[in-house]
C-alpha cells in the first residue's frame, strides 16, 4: 500500500456510484454547518426558501443557491473585517490571508483554524503524491509567502510527506536559481510564468537546468499550466516533467491537480469537493465536453464554508475514463482555460488572453509578451501583442513576426492582431499571477508608438 | 460501542478501527485539563488525525480544533 500512486486509494479509485454517495452524505453534512455556522450562509439559504433538510443527496445540490463573490465582498464591507461568511471567530483561528485574484476590488480576508490548516495541506498531498513526488524529494518554492495563500499549503502538505522543504521567500530570481542548483532541488513549484522567468535566469547565469537535478515542476496560479505550448517551454526549458495545479483563496487551497499520466487535464479532487459546470449567462448545468463556468462546493474548510461558489473559471469536464491512471475522479480538460470575465471584445470580435498566449507560446524566439488594446483616433480599437525577442533570434525576427501575425490573425476569426517586439527587459515580469493584458482604450490619447 | 461501518456502509478494516479509536481517545483527552503543553499537543494531533479519519470516510466528526 505505501508503493501506491494514490494518495488516498480508497476514495481515489471508488467506483462511481459511491463516490456520488459520499459527496451527497458531506454536501449534507456541508449544508448543515454552513447554515448552523455562517450567518451568511443562513441568511442566503433561508432567502433561497431553502433549509438542510431539504438536501439528501448530491442531485438536491441545485436546489442550493449560488454564492457570489460580490455578494461575499458586500458582506465583509458591511461586517468589517472579516465578514459573516467566516464560521469561527478570530480566538479560533490560526491563520489569517488574503486574496491575491487576478480581479477584485479589495482582498478577501479568510481565517483558518488548526483542523483546517491540515486540511488545505491534505489537498495538496493528492497533488504532489499523484505526480509522483516522494518523500525525500527536495521540493523548492518560488514563492514570497506572506497574506497571499498561494504555496503555502504545498509547503505544509510537501513537509508532511517527509519531502525536505526549500522555502524562498525573500529571495532574488538569481538568487533563487543557485540554490535550487546548489541544494540540487528535484522539484521546482512555481508559476508558470515564473518558472519561465527562472528558466530565462538560469541561461543567463549559465546553469544547465535540464541536466540539473530538478526533475518535476508544479505549477499553480495561472491557466498557462495547462496550455499545452506553455508547458512545452518550460518541460524543454528546466528538462523536467511539468504538472498543473489550480486553486483559489476561496477555498485555501487546491481542487484539481494533474496525474502523472498527464491526460491534458486535471483530476477534480472530488471526494473534498462538487464541481458543477454551468453555463455562465443562464445557471443551467452544461455537460461533459463543454466550457462553462465551475462552480464549486468545499467539504473540508469549517471557517469559511463555501456552497455553490461561482467561480468565475472557465473550464471544461470530461469523464475520468479519459485518464488511464485508474482514478475516478473526472478532469478537466485543460485545466482552467480562463476566466469568464478576461474576455476582450475588440471590434465585436470576442479576444480571450489564453488563446493568445497559446499561440504566442508556440514560439520559442518569444520571450515575454504583453496583450495591448488602445483607441486609435479616438473610435477604432486596436490590439497588438509586444514580444521582447530571445537573444539569438533577432536576425529572423522580421519573418517570424509575420508568422505570428498571421497565426494570431488566423485564430481570431481575421481580426488584425499588429506584432511589435519590445526592448529586451522592458514588459513586466512576474512571480505570482501574471498581468499581461494591458488595456488602454479608456486612455486618451494611448497609442501603440 | 466502536462504529463498525464507515459512513458508506462498508466494513472498517482492522486498521480502520484501530486509527478511529485512536482518534477518540484523543477527541475524549480535549476536555481535559492538561498542561498547555499536552492541550497543544493534543489539538495539533487530533487534527492532524481527522484528515486521516475524514479522508477514509470513518466518521461524521469534526474535531472543535
């Protein structure tokens, strides 16, 4: 049983029907805290003329509301500091964090307690154990730490299973880069942006990182985990295998984690969580095989309670069969392929910054890249894609900016995409969730120049 | 009397039985009165057990920690 590629056999291999029944008996159970615990939740519950009784198995979940992030938001506003979301009061607690979000207006603030602390750090383990991380491994975090809750879990969770832990926190890129090579690391977490951007450094230091000792990557924070080209980059960069994780502040942790199968998507970690798929405009569930937005109720968190929670994710489900690691847990496809609200509507064409970046990626003389939209003459809105260019490709730049027009043009039902490459060093670089959309339409004056 | 289900119904294995007894002496040692340092202990093992006892499906509970 320790040789075992699951984390939890029992629950990773229940056959179907008993995993259903497990999700209805602790969506029962869920249901019940929330509302005997969170005066949010009871007020939204009793709004919605529904109560715990009410729900006895996992096909009664829809009859639950959703809960909104604004609505979350406008509590917390209106019950400084934490809210009427939180279930425990702060003598309770252990930790607090924040939101980092790539949207929002100001952060959501989460308590923790010590029963939830290791709960976050468990869903991390199904991750970790599932790409084949042991103990033993040498796992090093490229992450400052602080209120943002991003690795924190995976710290926990890695230390549990007996990896030596490698924190990072307040340390340069350089910086970073000789000691995973120093204490020879075998397992590198990070965005993936930033692993990119480690990637870049370690060139320039000229460390040989695919003959390095790092031989698995997770990354988490941005879509780009799942973007196949993406990946590529970074699997040719470091020499490694890469696998994709994503979570949210919301829960505290993660909900999917990529097996190493790696079947182009991610488990649903579905005996700690319901995902439902909706269609974003109507609520209504969508099926297997097609995108809409996740919804996602979490069993393991008693300070923040968390029932049919929209996401605002764009993703699509597909059934565990598409896997051959044996788990029955489903996947999506992917992973996240976005947000609902990242989309940009340039000249009626819908732009979202995903595709492009899975196009832009496809490109290895493409080093860092920004999305830029700005008004020209004041009525016509233009998008053009900055490209600082890899040392070695400027001879060829001219054609390769031509193609990459064309690709980008090509997958953006004919909308004319300009190319211009950047000054080496000049668009910004990121450790955690990377911006790189600039939007200036709303700017006077704002030009491509 | 020890549970001898776990909550789908399935029989608990013998190690299944032995990690929720434990678990509930723990959950019983909480309301004593013990030195700070056995009421921290204990609280950072009941917890760390409950994921155990959770992610296996052998109860309801959840510890107050």
């Amino acid at each position: 049983m320790s040789g075992s590629p699951y984390w939890n056999p029992k629950t990773e291999t229940l056959p179907k029907d008993q995993l259903r029944a497990l999700q209805g008996h602790r969506l029962k159970k869920a249901v019940e805290r929330a509302y005997h615990t969170s005066a949010f939740h009871k007020a939204l519950f009793d709004d919605a003329g529904v109560g715990p009784d009410d729900i006895q198995s996992v096909d009664d979940i829809v009859r639950l509301p959703f809960t909104t992030r604004d609505a979350w938001m406008d509590n917390q506003a209106a019950n400084a500091p934490f809210g009427e979301m939180c279930a425990v009061t702060p003598d309770e607690a252990i930790r607090y964090h924040t939101t980092s979000g790539t949207s929002g207006r100001t952060p959501l603030r989460v308590l923790d307690t010590r029963t939830d602390w290791k709960w976050v750090s468990e869903m991390w383990c199904y991750g970790f154990h599932g790409f084949g991380v042991r103990p033993g491994d040498r796992v090093f975090f490229a992450f400052s730490y602080g209120t943002f809750i991003g690795f924190w879990g995976a710290h926990y969770g890695t230390e549990k299973m007996g990896c030596l832990v490698l924190p990072s926190g307040n340390m340069n890129t350089p910086n970073r880069v000789e000691l995973i090579r120093e204490l020879e690391a075998t397992v590198v977490c990070a965005t993936p942006t930033y692993a990119l951007r480690l990637g870049q450094e370690a060139e320039n230091l000229g460390i040989d990182l695919p003959n390095s000792s790092v031989k698995r990557l997770i990354l988490s924070g941005e879509p780009a985990g799942s973007i196949p080209a993406s990946k590529k980059m970074v699997e040719e960069q470091w020499g490694a295998k890469a696998a994709d994780t994503a979570g949210m502040t919301e829960i505290g942790t993660i909900m999917m984690f990529e097996c190493e199968q790696q079947p182009g998507g991610t488990h649903i970690i579905e005996d700690h969580f319901i995902e439902e798929v909706i269609n974003p405009e109507t609520g209504e569930p969508v099926d297997y095989g097609e995108q809409g937005e996740r919804v996602v109720t979490s069993f393991g968190r008693s300070a923040i309670p968390l029932v049919r929670y929209r996401s605002r994710d764009l993703v699509m489900k597909v059934p565990h069969t598409g896997c051959s690691c044996g788990r029955t847990f489903d996947i999506y496809d992917g992973g996240i392929r976005g947000r609902v609200d990242d989309m940009l509507l340039v000249r009626g064409t819908n732009v979202y910054p995903r595709a492009i970046e899975a196009i832009v990626r496809e490109y290895p003389a493409v080093d860092e890249f920004q999305i830029y939209l700005w008004t020209k003459d004041g009525i016509r809105d233009e998008i053009a894609v900055r490209c600082e260019v890899r040392p070695g490709f400027g001879d060829q730049w001219s054609g390769i900016a031509k193609q990459l027009q064309s690709d980008l043009s090509h997958n953006t039902e004919g909308l004319g995409i300009h190319v211009q490459q950047a000054e080496a060093g000049s668009l910004p670089r990121f450790e955690l969730k990377a911006k790189r959309v600039l939007d200036e339409r709303h700017v006077k004056g704002a030009s491509h120049a | 009397m020890p549970d001898a289900t776990d909550i789908l119904g399935n029989p608990l294995t013998e190690a299944e039985q032995k990690l929720l007894a434990a678990y509930r002496t723990l959950e019983s040692l909480s309301g004593e009165e013990l030195a700070p340092t056995a009421k921290a202990g204990v609280a950072e093992a009941t917890a760390c057990l409950w994921q155990v006892i959770n992610n296996l499906g052998l109860t309801d509970d959840r510890p107050a920690c």
